[in-house]
C-alpha cells in the first residue's frame, strides 16, 4: 500500500519580516508585569504584541489594563480579551508598546504609517516607558525615507499645506511633494477625523526643529516624529531559527532595570473600577 502525500497546512508560511515582527512583540511582552497599564500600540507589529498579551492574560491570568492607540487595536483587543480602558481612565500608564516605520540610532521615531500617529504620541507620553517593536527593515542611518505623516485639521487645509511648503524651505528642504493620505479612492481620515499629509523628505537634518515649527502651523495636530521618547527598541530578526532579538536602549542599563520584577499589588485597578 502506498502511502498518502503529507497533508498541507494550507496556510501561507510567514514572511521573514512577520517573524521579525512577532520575535519583537513577544519579547517586548516578557517585560510586562502583573497589575500594569499599558499603551497598546497599532500596525501589524503591534498586533502580534496585542495578540501575544491576550494569550498571556488568557493563560497565565495576567491583570492588565490596555489603552488602545485606534479603533482597530481596541477591537483587536477586546477580542484577545484584554480589558480596555480609556486614557483617562487609566491615567498614567506603566508602558507602552508600539511599532515604527523608521528608527535611527538617536531612537528617534518616524510614526503614523498607520495614520494613528495622533493617538500613538498623546499615549506614548502618558507612559512610564515606551518600548519600541521593529523588524530590521526600521532601523536607518538617516531618518526620511518613509514619508513623515503630519495629521492636520480639515479646516484650512490647503492653507496648511502652503504653511508647510513654507517651513520646508525655511528649514531648506527646498520643494517637497506633499501627498494627501488616501485610503483606495478616498481621503483617509484619521481616528479624530482628520487628514492626514504624507511629507516626501527623503533624509531628515534636524527632527527637534523640524517637529517644532511643523507643529507650530495653526492647522497642523500632530507630527509623526517621535523624539527622546523611546527607551528601548526591540528589533526581531527572522532569519534562521527565528526568535532571534536585539535590544537597543535608550540608556545603559534601561532594560534591566524594566525588568525588574514589581510587588504584586491585592487590587491593582481599584481606582478604575469595573
Ligand atoms: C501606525 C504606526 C505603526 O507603528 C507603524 O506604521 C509601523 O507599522 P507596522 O508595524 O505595520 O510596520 O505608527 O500609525
């Protein structure tokens, strides 16, 4: 008798940079501690931490509270079964965990290839600590690449874009193509219900300058450059057997630090309530 073929799985096997991802997130996930209040970042990398926590709450009965940096990871959430809680509600937040399109080796961020920039910062800096998710890809010597997202108000919009023509060449970018964010046939419109402009860099000089006056124009609500806000970045690797992390911090010692192992608390949400 012949035997039968092996069966396939049918399931596509996951790319180099999805194991990256996932190797990121669920060693960023070993640094989170019973009792904590945690950002809960957005994209693809940060649904693998999101999908990772659910397990760990599911299985091992870690009590977290989440705060959702969009729409889409606090549905993502809710179904892993992470209690979800508003900003607000949390107040200050113990860590957040979140992915980048670009780091450089200041840890300086470019954010909001999501368009979720917006949300990520106000979350990022009601945190503790932030630990940045990366596949090798993220990492560059020069920040500018990825197009910087800026989030701006409807209202005025064009006369936004012409505040930052404006600074681009003060700052002495020159003219820079600045795109208007779609989503397929349609403007993309952010969680808070604003556009979003893409700025077509190609390499960043100065971010804190840059950062600065693009936030100064009336119309503008948020940059997608995050700066001296990661204290670590995690970057995964998917190549051989997989797993594989390096860890960048902020400052020496940071991560052990985060390591640290926290008292157990009887009733750490009381003051949330249910
Ligand atoms: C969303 C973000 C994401 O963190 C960033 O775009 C990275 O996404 P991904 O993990 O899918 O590569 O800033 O606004």
């Amino acid at each position: 008798m012949t035997s039968s073929p092996p069966r396939q799985s049918g399931a596509a096997q996951p790319s180099a940079a999805d194991r990256a991802k996932q190797a990121a997130a669920e060693r960023a996930c070993a640094f989170v501690q019973d009792g904590m209040r945690l950002g809960l970042g957005t994209g693809s990398t940060a649904a693998f931490m999101v999908r990772r926590l659910g397990q760990r709450v599911r299985e091992e009965g870690l009590r977290v509270v989440g705060v959702p940096t969009s729409s889409r990871t606090a549905a993502l959430a809710r179904d892993e079964g992470i209690r979800v809680v508003t900003l607000d509600q949390a107040g200050w937040l113990d860590l957040t965990i979140d992915g980048a399109d670009e780091f450089d080796a200041d840890l300086t961020l470019i954010k909001g290839g999501g368009g979720a920039h917006l949300q990520e910062k106000v979350v990022a800096a009601a945190s503790e600590r932030m630990i940045v998710i990366s596949d090798p890809a993220k990492r560059v010597a020069r920040l500018g690449a990825f197009p910087l997202p800026v989030e701006a108000l409807h209202f005025g919009l064009a006369s936004s874009e012409r505040h930052i023509a404006r600074v681009l060449d003060h700052l002495g970018y020159g003219e820079r193509p600045v795109t208007r964010r779609m989503a397929g046939e349609r403007p993309f419109i952010s969680d808070e219900g604003n556009a979003i402009l893409d700025l077509h860099l190609g390499a960043i000089t100065d971010a804190a300058a840059l950062a600065d006056a693009l936030n100064q124009i009336p119309g503008v609500v948020e940059n997608g450059l995050f700066i001296e806000m990661a204290d670590l970045v995690i970057v995964g690797h998917g190549d051989g057997e997989g797993g594989r992390c390096e860890l960048i911090e902020a400052h020496p010692g940071l991560a052990e630090a985060m390591a640290r192992p926290r008292p157990r608390q009887e009733d750490p949400f009381a003051a949330i309530g249910e």
